[in-house]
C-alpha cells in the first residue's frame, strides 16, 4: 500500500519535521543544547532570592537532617509515584533523573513548565511525551484527592474550621467529576491522536486501584515533609508541634494548587506565612522561616536539577 498523506509529508525533505532535525543536528545547536542549564540556572537562582534568606540564627544539625530527608526520601517517592501512574514505565533512576530536570527548568520559568518538561526529558523515542504527560496529569489529580483526605483530617483534630470538610468533600466531587467528564470526550478527541493519548493515559492512571495508589504515595510524601518541618521549626526556634506542621503543610499545597510563579515566589511563602500566623507565630518571623524554609528546600533541588540536565546533554533528548 501507498504511504498515507501525513506519511508522506512527515517524509518530505522540506516538512517541518525534517527541517526541525536538520536545525537540531547543527554543532552550535547542540552546544547551545548543552549550556543550556547555566543561563537557566541564573534564572532560577534569580526568581527564588536566597540572599533574602537569614540563615543566620538556625540550628544546623536539624536542617541538615531535614534536607537529607528531602533528598533521600521524599525524591525517590515522588519518583515513585510517577513511576505507578506511567504506562510502561522505564527505570526508577531515570524517573528521577527527568523529574529533577522538570524540577529545575520549572523553578525557572513556573506556571507548569516542570511537569511539561520532565515528561518531554523522560524518554528517548519520539511520541511518548502525551501519554507520559497525562501520567503526570493523573499525579496532580490524585494531589487534590489527598489534599482532600488531609483537610478533613486536619478539621477532625481541630487544627482548622468544619468548613474544610465541605471543601474536602468539593475537591473529591470535583475529582470524580472531572474523570467522568474525561471519558465521554474521549470518542469526542479521538480525531486528534496525541491529544487522545495523553487522555487515555491520564484515565488509564485514574482507575480505582491505581488512583488509591497515587494516592497513598502522595499521602506517603507528604508524611516526609511533616517530618522535614517539624526539624525546620525546631532549627529556627518556633514550634515544632504537629498541628502546626500539618497547617503549613496544607497552607503550602492549598497556595501552590493552581501552577504558579516560578519556584512558586510568593505563593509558597504566603502559604506558610499565613499558617504559621494563624498559630499566633509574629509576621515577621513567620516571613522570615517562610522565605528562609523555602530557600533550603528549593536551591539544592535546583543544582542537582542543573547538574542532572547538563550531564545528559542539554537539549540531547527532547
């Protein structure tokens, strides 16, 4: 049988394709690919200040503790968790490698890019990105629900208002929703294949079983970063009690729902801020463990994101 027309135009020496490999095969494009980091490495640095920073008065043990935490455990179970709403995953350390490369471009340049690209950096056949990317829709998804669970937990001890079981209960509605509403478009998308891939892909990640899963993960990470700031709190002499761990916790993942800011500038920090002031903690020292917090848990992910995306080449495998 004859080649179909989009066959033959993805064939033809002047289609887009081909003259986008062409451009991509020029040595200073591949250098530029390769040095890419550095100037998205300054941006980075630049948009998350850490000179803002004071360091000055923290207790050190604590927070090295909790950045090995950050590091050790809470990576890997991202890693993970990606890993379980995947189709055919690959390997967990290249898991890793592309999240940390989607970590580092998106404390850059914000508003979602992070996940856009680590799907995009995650493999090297062409035509995997829409199913990889609806994976991470899947994850983001499986957050609310989470975020849901972790409400109602929070409104049971007492840490917060009864107002956020009616929240908890909108956000899982909303989850269910949204999944139902997925799949009576996708005959609708068909007509558009990638589009169709990344849909099926993210409801592929969203049956029963493996929605409980991610959600489990997230629940799993979370728990890890309850431990990561009760050390932090303590090393900056505020309170280290668990309820005021699980109010910043959900005041930080409540600001940073919706893709924000690069590195999440702003919405980070009034996330905790404003938990850590609802405690009775001063404005100014909540600020500044907002800021100081951030910084410490920001800039080391972003060097190992820089370091990861140069050694594998730049712009090599998108």
């Amino acid at each position: 049988m004859g080649q179909t027309l989009s066959q033959k135009t993805a064939a033809s020496p002047g289609s887009f394709s081909a003259k986008l490999t062409a451009f991509l095969a020029r040595r200073w494009v591949r250098v530029a690919g390769r040095l890419l980091p550095l100037p998205i490495l300054a941006l980075a640095i630049w948009k998350a200040k850490p000179w803002n920073a004071d360091l000055s008065h923290a207790s050190w043990h604590p927070l090295a503790g909790a950045l090995a935490i950050n590091l050790l455990v809470y990576l890997p179970i991202r890693a993970f968790r990606w890993r379980v709403a995947l189709t055919a995953p690959p390997p967990l350390p290249q898991i890793l490698w592309a999240m940390l490369e989607g970590f580092f471009v998106g404390a850059a340049f914000g508003f979602g890019t992070g996940d856009a690209v680590r799907s995009v950096r995650l493999r090297k056949q062409a035509g995997s990105f829409a199913g990889d990317f609806g994976a991470t829709m899947a994850e983001r998804a499986a957050e609310i629900v989470a975020l849901a669970l972790l409400l109602a937990l929070a409104a049971a001890l007492g840490t917060i208002g009864r107002w956020a079981y009616a929240l908890a209960a909108a956000g899982i509605a909303g989850y269910v929703a949204v999944l139902a509403v997925g799949r009576r478009l996708l005959p609708t998308v068909e007509r558009w294949p990638r589009l169709a891939l990344g849909l099926r892909a993210t409801l592929a990640a969203s049956t029963p079983g493996r929605a409980a899963g991610l959600t489990l993960l997230v629940l799993a990470g979370w728990m890890t970063e309850i431990a990561i700031l009760l050390l932090s709190l303590s090393a900056f002499g505020l309170p280290a009690h668990l309820g005021t761990a699980l109010l910043v916790l959900l005041g930080v993942n409540l600001a940073i729902t919706i893709p924000g800011p690069p590195v999440n500038m702003g919405t980070f920090e009034a996330g905790v801020a404003a938990a850590l002031m609802a405690q009775g903690i001063g404005s100014a020292a909540a600020l500044g463990f907002a800021l100081s917090y951030h910084f410490m848990m920001a800039i080391p992910v972003i060097l190992i994101g820089a370091t990861v995306f140069l050694l594998r080449g730049g712009l090599r495998h998108s």
